[in-house]
C-alpha cells in the first residue's frame, strides 16, 4: 500500500515510548544519557544512530523532518528556526567565498537582503533574472556561477517560472536548482520530483497554519544532507522541539485547509475580477493568470494567495488596508486568519518604485492571504475597504 499525502501526513510517526503513547510527546531536553562511555564515543563519530544533543537531533524534531521529507519526496530533510534560516543556511552550506548565484528577481524581501547584504560581505555575488526571459538566462552564468534559486509562485506577484525547464538549464550548467515552496507547500507542488536540488519553506507559513510559530526546513538527497547537517550543527538555527511538535501537528491538517484556502482563494479572487475598483486581479488558476497552463502543469491547485491592484495607487492602497475590520494587517501568511498586505509600504517598502515595478508591484498593489473564515465575512470585509476607497475619491 503506497498511502496518499493525507495519509502520510497523519499516520507517518516516530517510535512510540514504553508508554504508547497516541501523539508524540514533546522531547523538551537539552541533551541525551548515553548508556557508557563506548556509546558515547560511536555516536559522536557517527557508528550508532541516535540522539546526542538536541542542536543535533531530537526525536520531536527528527519525526517532523521525516515527515517533510516523506511529503516532498527527499531522502531527508533538516529543521530550522525559521525560514529564514533554512534559505541563509542552504546558501551559506553551497558557497563559498566568489562564487555566484542567479536567482530569479521575484523573491521574499529578506531572501534579497540576504543576496544583496549579507553574502558580498564574504565575496558571494548574485544576479537577477526575469521569470520571463528565461531565453536570456543563460547570459548570466559564469563560471563561478553554483546555485539557481527561484520561488515559484512568486511573492507577492504569482508569477510562475517552469521547473521542469530550470531543472533541465541547472543540469546543463551544473548548478544546483534550490526551490522556494512555501505558497503552494508539498500538498500542491513537489519541486524535487520537477528537477529541484533543494526544497526549501518556511514552516511558520501554511504548514503551521495557525500563527503559532517560527520554524523553517530544507529538504534534498542524501549528499546533500550530509553536508547541511554539517553546517546546521555546527552554526546552531536549531529548530525548538515545541515548535516542531506544533508543525508535525499542523501537518495532519495541511490538505484539508489548502482545500478551504483555494476554495475561498477562488470565490475572492472572481469577486474582485468583477469589481470597477480593482485594475487587476492575479491567481495562478484563473484564466487571466498569463501562465494559467503552466499552474495546472505543476501544482495541484492554486493555492491560497490572490494578488491584486486597486485604483488610486498607494494612498488608495493603504486607505482600503485601514478600512478593514476583519481581516488582520500582518507581515505573516498561510494563517487561518485572513491576512492583508500592501507591499509598497511594508514587505517591500525598501525597494525604489522602479524595483518594485521590475517584480510587478505596484503602489497599488494588495496581497490576501485568505484565512478559513466564511467566504462571505471575508467578502463583506473587503467591501468596507472598497466602500472606504469609492467615499474617499
């Protein structure tokens, strides 16, 4: 019996204790009793699996890594504090002192910092290219060039780059191709099985679903692996067993709200299609989307993100965000809170306008994290900062 997602993401556990325990327990301990001295000494030079100290492994963290790896179709994967850390401990296990890495343009705020602050500190350079110049890709490697990073869809444009295409340019450069999956998470797209090296998400995302908390993991090949352990025990963005106990909890839920995300997704994004307010509206499975086809090549629905743009620009922008009363103004997504965004004055307010144009931001621009409230709350919510926009014209 090959189970489904649903299944794996429920049933998949780790041993159970003398007690039998139904849930895995939180394994809150800072370190692991060897039986003798011998023991000890084969699980520091890696003879005899287990548990030594929790910056190492935990059985609480261990059970949600093989779970994410499992899902996404890895030989392994590695818990981190955050997100961010998983993308900064990817990057900084791959490089090295003048190498280079192409990115696609579309991507986290603070993946940017990291590409344009943080690594030429040390000599590691980056370059940007365009989801739709993929033609002109091939300009930018050289022969430093390691890595491929993309996020796709991308935030907050929804943009689409093909993987099976940039698995097939990686290989034929011989850079390793790292993926960004926190929109879509591995219940409705799976990087590795598309040419990827390396999954990255940001646990706090979808696969909390709940605002909880902070957590990131990196998934990938057995090679791999090895050399992030390496980095991840030495360097310490060790995720903390609670929070791995609440994202292995959020995991057995993830299929059955990614349903109630798009599903709600869908009845928002045509609301706003309809409305004279709005100039555009951007959902990966709507006709409109100009990669509508590609969408439903490689994910398995469109996810739980609608972008828009208002008219009026950014003073309309921000009046329709400050006319809410439901929906919540946070940095955060993947909540089962509606969350609203305005990216030219928070998320990616750092960026010239001509930058943010180059990604397809404008001042107008709205992004929805639709929550699992009633579709028609959201939508009575969203009417207010409409009906706040029109009065105020």
């Amino acid at each position: 019996m090959d189970p489904k997602f649903e299944t794996k993401a429920i049933r998949l556990q780790g041993e159970r204790s003398q007690y039998r325990e139904h849930s895995t327990p939180v394994y809150y301990t800072s370190s692991f009793v060897f039986n003798d001295t011998e023991q000890g000494k084969r699980l520091f030079e890696n003879k005899e699996d287990g548990n030594v100290y929790s910056r190492y492994s935990n059985p609480t963290v261990s059970e949600f890594e093989n779970k994410m790896a499992q899902l996404e179709g890895g030989d392994g994967a590695l818990a981190t504090a955050s997100g961010m850390s998983a993308i900064f401990s990817t990057l900084s296990t791959l490089v090295s002192s003048g190498d280079h890495i192409l990115s696609s343009r579309s991507i986290f705020g603070s993946t940017h910092q990291i590409l344009t602050q943080i690594l030429p500190k040390w000599g590691i350079t980056s370059t940007y290219v365009d989801f739709d110049a993929t033609d002109k890709w091939h300009e930018h490697v050289t022969a430093n060039t390691k890595i491929l990073f993309l996020e796709t869809p991308s935030n907050p444009s929804l943009d689409l780059i093909d993987l099976e295409w940039a698995g097939r340019f990686a290989k034929e450069h011989n850079l390793l191709l790292i993926v960004d999956n926190v929109f879509c998470t591995p219940y409705l797209q799976n990087p590795l099985a598309l040419g990827a090296d390396v999954v990255v998400h940001s646990a706090t995302k979808y696969i909390d679903g709940q605002g909880r908390a902070l957590g990131g993991v990196i998934i990938s090949n057995s090679e791999l692996i090895e050399k992030f352990t390496f980095f991840l025990r030495h360097s310490g963005p060790s995720l903390s067993p609670m929070n791995a106990w609440v994202f292995t909890k959020g995991l057995e839920t993830l299929a059955v709200r990614m349903d109630r995300h798009q599903s709600s997704a869908h009845t928002i994004g045509k609301f706003m299609e309809a409305e004279p307010l709005v100039e555009w509206v951007k959902y990966p499975y709507f006709d409109s989307h100009p990669q509508v086809e590609l969408a439903k090549k490689q994910q398995r629905g469109g996810g739980g993100i609608v972008t828009f743009g208002i008219k009026g620009g950014f003073d309309a922008g921000v009046k329709f965000m400050d006319s809410l009363e439901m929906a919540s103004l946070t940095p955060n997504l993947g909540d089962t809170r509606t969350i609203l965004t305005h990216p030219a004055s928070t998320t990616h307010s750092k960026l010239s306008e001509e930058e943010r144009l180059q990604v397809g931001i404008t001042s107008g621009t709205i992004r929805i994290s639709v929550g699992l409230e009633h579709p028609d709350d959201i939508l009575e919510d969203l009417k207010k900062g409409i009906s706040a926009v029109q009065k105020a014209k």
